[in-house]
C-alpha cells in the first residue's frame, strides 16, 4: 500500500516530506473506522429523513419536519448551537394533499404520475375527454382558443422506450478511476468555447420556451382543467421536473401532471389513431406562503484549541428534494453520511482543534440557494469578490450529494496543492476502495458556492450506482436504493477527513483567487442538476 | 449456410434425400418474406389488442371486447368460419372500475398498485390506520380476532430490492443456442425424481397454505376492509399474482391491492419501527356472472385440395392476459404474431391443400383452459387417451407465447424425426436469426395440449428479451414493450412453416402416443407459468 502510494506520489511531483507530515493518526483513524463501520447509525438517520418525514422539496411542511428531527438529533449527540439559520428569501412551499387520475375510456386504468410541483389542484374531481395540442408555434396555438374550458390536455410530445439492454447499476471500473488520476487541470478553470452549431440550437430553444410560455398563458386564459406531460423514464419509474415558479408573485399556472412514460405514450398513441381517451382526476395541493424565507439546519462541535477554536471546518450537503419520491440518495444520503460523520466524531469524544460545523442546506434544487446564500452572508460575494474577514479562517468545505456511492476519491476542482494531503489522508481506506485524487472539478452542487468565494471546496468521487438511470429526481428514489456498506463508508472517510482537517496545523492550500466577474455580469446560474 | 445445414444434418444422423425433398419452395418463401418484413400490419394488430382493447383477463369485458376484434379482422382479411367457440365452464369475468389508494399518515403519498384479480371493492371510500399481522401458525391469528373490522393490514412479509447490476433485457448467445441444439431427449419425455429435502419443503408450504387459509376465512369473518399484499418487483414495475377465485360458488374473500415493492415496504418499515401508518382508498371491481363459458377465437383458410383438405394445420397463442397491464408481451405478442401469419397467407393469395385454422385460446393463465377444453373437444381425451378420429387429421399445431422476442428456432418435444423437416424449413431465414432445432421440450403454454394426445405441438424458441425481468405478469406489459423487427420476423417464419405444413405430401411424424396416466389420476395440472 506505501509503495503504490509512494509511487503515485513522485509521479504527482511531490516530495516524501509531505506525506509524512499529513500521515493521519492511525489510532484515531481506528476509532473512527471502528465505529463508522461496525456501530453505524446512517440506515437509521436515513430511514427518519426518507420513510418518516417525506418529500422535503424547498419550503414544504416535509423540509420543515426533516429540520425539526436533525436539529433535535444532532442536538442529542452532542452538537451545539443546532438552529435554523434564514439563508435569505425562497418563496412559497408546496405540498401535494390528493392525487388520482384515470382513463374511463376506453377502459379504467389508474395512472402513474405526480402533480408538477408548485401547480395548483383541479378544484374537485374532473372529468373529461383528452384534448392533443399539436403546436410548433405560438401562431398554431389559435385554432384551440375557446375549446379548452374544462378539458385535460396533452401535447404531441414523448419518444418511444427502449429496453434496458444495459444495468441500471454501475459502479467506477478501475480505469476508470485511473483516466481520472491522469486528468491536467485546465487553464483558469475554464470550460472550452461552445462547439459550432451553439446559435442555432439557442435559436430552436428560444422558440420552443417562446411557444412553451405562450402556451401557457393560453392555457391558464382557456381555464384548462389539466395538462398531462411526459415524464422521463420508464417501467414505473418516472423523472419530475423542475416544477413551476415558487416565487411569491409567480403567474398563475394551470394544474399539471407530469405523467410515467407508459401511460403518457398510452393515451398519445390513442389519440394519434383518433379514439377518444377519456380521463377523471382528482388533485388537491397546498401552498405555504406565510414565511417565504428558506433556512439550512446548521450545528457545531466547538473548536478547543486557543488559537484555532476560531477557525473552521464545514461539511455539507442539501438537505431538500424532490417530491415525486422520498430524495433518498438526492440527497438523504448525502445528508445522513455528513449527520452520521458527526455522530461517529461525538462518539469517539473527539476534542477538534478547529471548530467543525455541519451544514443541511434547503434550496440546493432550485440553484444552490441555501449554501450560496449562506457563503453570501458569511464569507463573501462571488459577484464583486468582496470577501469578510471570515473568508480566512474556514480551513475547508466537504460536500456529499452525488447519490448512495462509496467514496472513490476527491475531486481537486483544480486545487493541485491539496492533492498530496489527500493523497495522504485516504491511505487508511484504500482496501474499502478509495484511492484516486483527480485535479478534475465537479459541478452542480454546493462546493461550487464556496469555490466561488475562494474557499476549499471539495465534492467526493462516488460510484454511480443508479443515479442516473433510476433515482435522480425520479419517484423510485426511495429508501430501497440505499447501499448500507457504501454510506458507512463515506461517513467513516469524511469523519477522518474532517478529524484531519481540524487538527492540521496549516489550513489546506487555497488556490489562486477567482477574478469578480466583469460588472455586467449578473451572477445568474445554470440550473443545479444535483 | 448449406455446408453449416449439412453438418449438422448428419450429426443428428439423417441422410441428405430428406432435405432435399423438406426444401421450401423459393418463390413463395420470398412473397412470404416480402409481405411479412415489408407490408407488416404486426404493430397495428398488437396497439388494437393492447392499447387500444386494454387487459384481457379471462372472462371480463376486455376480452370479450378483443375477441370480437379479432372476429371482425379475421373475417375483412378474408379468413372463413370466424367465431367463439365455447371450451367449457371457466367462471366469474372481472375488471377493474376504479383503483385509488395513497397513504396520509405519515405524509401523502400515493401507492402504486392493482385490486388482486376477483377481488371485490371496499364498498366505497374507506380510511384506516394500517394493522401489522405477524403469524406464523393459525393460532398467531387468535389474538386479532375482533380487532380488524373495517381495519387495513399488511402481513409482515417481503424482501428488501436488490438494484439492477444486471440488465433487464437479453438475447441468447451463440454458444446458449449451440447448447440447446446438442440436447439429447429424455426417456419417455419424463423428468427426474425430484431432490432430496422435496418432503420438508412440502410440508413447509402446506403450512403456510393453511395459515394463509385460515387468515382468509378470518379476515372475511372480521370484515377487514382492505388487505395489502407484497407484489414482487422494483422500481414501478409490479408482478400480479394468480388472483383470488373465480368460480362461480368461490368462497368470499376480503378487498385485497397488489402493492408495488417500493411502496409495499415504506409501509413495512414504518410499521416495524412502530409508526403509525393511515391509508385512505376507494376500489370499485365488477364481476360478471351472466356467461360463466369460456371461448376461443376460431378461424380458417380452407383448404383446397381434394384429398388434403379435411386435414388441419393450426397455429395459436393464447388471446386472454393479466390485469395490471394490457398483455403486451404475455401474449398480445404472439396473437398478432399468429393473425399477421394468417395475414401474409391470405395477402399473397395461398390456396392451402390443408385447412389452415387460428385459434386464439383463453384462459391459458389459469392453466391452459381454453386449449385444453378445445383438444378435449376436437382430438381426445388425454386421462384416457381415447382419441376422436379427427386426431389423425391434424398435421401439427404451432404457438407462440414466450414474448417479444423474435424466433430463434423450434422446441421439438422431442420428437425427433420432426428435426430434419425443420431445420430445412428454418434454412431461407437463417440470415434473421433463427437456426436451432432443440430436442428438448418447453412447457407451460398451449402447445402441451396438444402434445398431451400425441399431436405434434410445438412451440418456437424465442429471445428472453425482458421477459422474465419486467413483462410477465407485470403492470409494465405494455404495448411500449413490443420489439417491431422481431414480431415481423416472427411472423414471417411462422407463416413460411404453416404454408410448409399445409402442402406437404405428408403430414408431420408423430411421436410414440402417450400412455394414458394411471386410473386414480385426476388429471390435475401445475399452474401454467405463461
């Protein structure tokens, strides 16, 4: 194990010095394993955070509850200071009250969907004949004006399934992991220009919104009764959307299903061979507007040493999910692993020389809002780069939110200097798999808002399992999908990671510091896909 | 490919003057081939029998519905002498009239899931925290008694999912093909006696059924209002069971839902941790007493030669499905695979020697019925082996059942001498795949009717495709599931081997009759799997 490490290292071009300096403290590191491995609570946490308290899509009363239960439990282990700390203002929570829909003709079959987040009901139960809306532009929407009142509607939309002639489960193959040790980082962390043909697909896309937006005004005028749209996926497992506006002054939108592949393409390929679908439906939501702020769960085991104390180490994940299922490995997982880190760090009555905190960010959906938000009001914004005096004293952030994966190793977002530490600080767990350290970032979750202010922000290399084919931001993203072995893991490795960066006498290196970005620039952000 | 053919030929020792006589005519085999791979009405015959007639469970309104179809474009087709034909007594029809449940405590979730077949409704809306029975003896029930009116409840049953390392969909290899091709036939088509430890597993399941039994009888006594039971799968894709009974003085049963895996065991684990767990539904069934007959499809291209045209030629699969799904792949596949056949013959204007005759049998899934009734019938009774004339006069009947997949070849039940014959009438499409002749035998559809009084029966070898992973018997047996090109080549190559049949000097060789099973044999049968 030294030697493949020691290996690696030259080729990286550092020298043994190092590593000798950040080898970790083996005694520690076997409590920890010990009782990160074999006295685990991390089904348990997960189990209260996904069958217990639910969807916990931004503001819902599912979110809430989730809250209560982790500051009470973070609070029972020892943490201090558990609160809710308002990030800034999100807008209205939703939650669904009654769903059920089914074609009455030309026979009963009861539907696999989910009410598009943040729509409103039907008022009651409806029943109807299903209009297909064929519109490529806003000019062929005319001939439905006046015809829709009442009516559930469909668009001419949806592709054939294919089978599944590949696993949905897949974990890193070791060459994998290899290309991504190999990875070169990339001149100021900046991705190559568009590749030609970019102004075209703009252009489509622009008239696809244009006809989308004009839609749905029309739609809202027409006082349809619902729209059913295709939802990605297949064989029972369906994928939400992004949802409507949850702003507090949002357009009116009308009730929307966003139903499973087999059933949408069902109705569609009957109304294509001009039979007539009939569908009765019953769908109640709730809106909660009174308090539109949006809150992460925030907790702390107190730094002891004198001059340390003050300085911090944070971890991290997004607490909020989806609504179709129960967010269990979007981000459950990630959340359960980090509570459990700190449930393992009490446990072995660790006295950490910085101060560590954890943080359960809301929002992270919508665009990273609760950790953006929290580095906005702590540390600095990404948009002038005027940084608190705060910014110098957290040391590192580590995040998990990349499903039910074991840890495979660290991604650098380009921050070579801390690759050695981590190199170093893996060691003990490379025979449970992770071993690589790529300079590669990672994007689209909420190391990205400390990255922006110049912090350490560090995302883990986690096997994919089924995330993409099955259970990100799909209704089959349930308990079910959590792999025991691979959370204890990852919560035995970020507790080590967080031990070591808590008692190292440097802070981790930090890279060059991001330019602000020029004043024109309004910092808007793609949307999250974690 | 002959040099291949001949090889082979003389490995199963038959000399080259049989092939040469077996060799299709060419011409014909290309009309056939043209209209079967480039005129092919397959997907429109399977989207009327699925889609857009819904399930078929035997008896109920969608097979009558189906059936009546198929009556209709039998007949536009051309093909004479299209009717029901009564089999026997089958039982009580069914259908589903409405499915609603969801749960409310914890939080609101709605519950992927179909009534159990023959099942009645809840009578209306019922709501009801949810009982956990654990009993593994009929006395374990003694301390429910009195507690369950109205109640819902749940046996403490099912395994946790295990994730898709596999895929859902295959194809033989080569090398399983080859292997399938070197079977040697068993003596007396017999199996072997049974492994040792058969007795304790018996004795097991006899328990199990008589606490099952017994839990039944209470339930309906308590007036419980609503059983929920495990339905194996994962990830929205749910398998039905067998179904309650339906014959006509079956003994009441209580309201009972097939519950998705997923949602199944989220309600599991919160009852073991103690949770309290509220489920509102609403399930409305219909049963339909009027006719308890069952009936086949029957129709034919008759035959025009003098000598020959009072001898048969049949090709089938069975009509009726499962509930939970449209009976796409079980077996709306091989139905249309069978009309498309009878399609192409009259579509290239065949005049047959012998009587070609479709028969869409029902009630296969509850153990080969509606076949069975109908060989009892036509051919001869298999408990006593007394035979009708009219056995002599069928030269072989051809089914297909085992889904999607296209054909690979032929099961010959081990009927040897048949082997030659087909392995040259499979030679103009090897180039699509299908090559294997096996001795072995396939069971568990309608060609063992037939086999059961010495009729040559066979069933073809197909791809597994995703069969057994996700279709059969699921709610996922949709017509999305149908592989294009391999029900087109399907039919093609069935109707090249029913025009071969039909014009052949002589009929197929017929294996040793079967010896009448012992007096005090009933005559019961497994369950039939397909």
């Amino acid at each position: 194990m030294i030697k493949r490490f020691t290996t690696t290292a030259f080729a990286l071009g550092i020298c043994m010095y190092a590593f000798a300096q950040e080898a970790p403290d083996a005694a520690v590191i076997s409590k920890i394993r010990k009782e990160g491995l074999e006295n685990s609570k991390v089904m348990d946490i997960s189990f209260n955070l996904t069958d217990v308290n639910g969807p916990r899509l931004s503001n819902s009363p599912g979110l809430k509850r989730a809250q209560e239960w982790a500051m009470k439990q973070l609070t029972d282990w020892g943490l201090k200071n558990a609160h809710l700390e308002a990030w800034g203002t999100f807008g209205k929570g939703w939650q669904i009250d009654k769903y059920y829909a089914a074609t009455t003709l030309p026979y009963y079959h009861a539907i696999i969907a989910s009410p598009k987040a943040w729509t409103p009901g039907t008022n009651g139960p409806i029943k109807s004949d299903v209009v297909l809306i064929k519109a490529d532009s806003v000019a062929d929407l005319a001939k439905y004006k006046g015809k829709l009142a009442g009516k559930i509607v469909m668009m001419d939309a949806g592709a054939p399934l294919t089978s599944g002639i590949r696993p949905d489960f897949s974990r890193y193959a070791d060459t994998t992991l290899a290309k991504m040790a190999e990875a070169k980082p990339m001149a100021g962390g900046q991705r190559g220009p568009r590749p030609g043909g970019a102004n075209n697909m703009m252009a489509q896309m622009m008239k696809m919104r244009e006809v989308r937006a004009a839609m749905s005004a029309m739609l809202v005028e027409e006082k349809v009764g619902l729209i059913l749209t295709y939802a990605r996926g297949g064989q029972g497992t369906f994928f939400t959307s992004n949802g409507a506006s949850y702003a507090l002054d949002a357009k009116p939108v009308s009730p929307e299903l966003e139903v499973a592949a087999e059933d949408y393409l069902h109705i569609l390929r009957l109304l294509r061979a001009g039979k007539t679908v009939e569908i009765e439906a019953d769908i109640k939501t709730s809106f909660y507007n009174q308090d539109p702020q949006g809150y992460n769960v925030i907790a702390e085991i107190p730094g002891t040493d004198k001059k340390l104390k003050d300085e911090l180490v944070m971890i991290g994940g997004h607490f909020d999910s989806w609504h179709a299922g129960t967010g269990a490995t979007d981000n459950a997982a990630g959340s359960a692993v980090m509570m459990e880190a700190m449930r393992i760090l009490k446990s072995i009555e660790f006295k950490p020389k910085r101060t560590i905190r954890i943080a359960l960010w809301s929002s992270e959906e919508q665009g990273l809002f609760g950790s953006r938000g929290y580095v906005a009001k702590h540390f600095g914004d990404p948009k002038t780069m005027v940084l608190t005096p705060d910014q110098k004293k957290i040391s590192a952030y580590y995040n998990l939110d990349n499903g039910t994966g074991k840890i495979r190793g660290v991604y650098l977002q380009g921050n070579e200097a801390a690759g050695p530490i981590f190199k170093s600080w893996l060691t003990p767990f490379a025979d449970l798999g992770a071993t690589t350290i790529t300079v590669s970032n990672t994007g689209g979750t909420d190391h990205q808002a400390f990255d922006a202010v110049g912090i350490p922000g560090f995302q883990f290399i986690q096997d994919p399992m089924d995330y993409n084919t099955r259970t990100h931001h799909s209704n089959m993203d349930t308990y079910d999908r959590l792999v025991e072995d691979d959370l204890k893991q990852a919560a035995t490795i970020i507790a080590s990671f967080v031990y070591n960066t808590s008692q190292r006498d440097a802070q981790i290196p930090r890279k060059e510091l991001p330019a602000a970005p020029a004043a024109a620039t309004t910092g808007t952000t793609a949307p999250a896909r974690n």
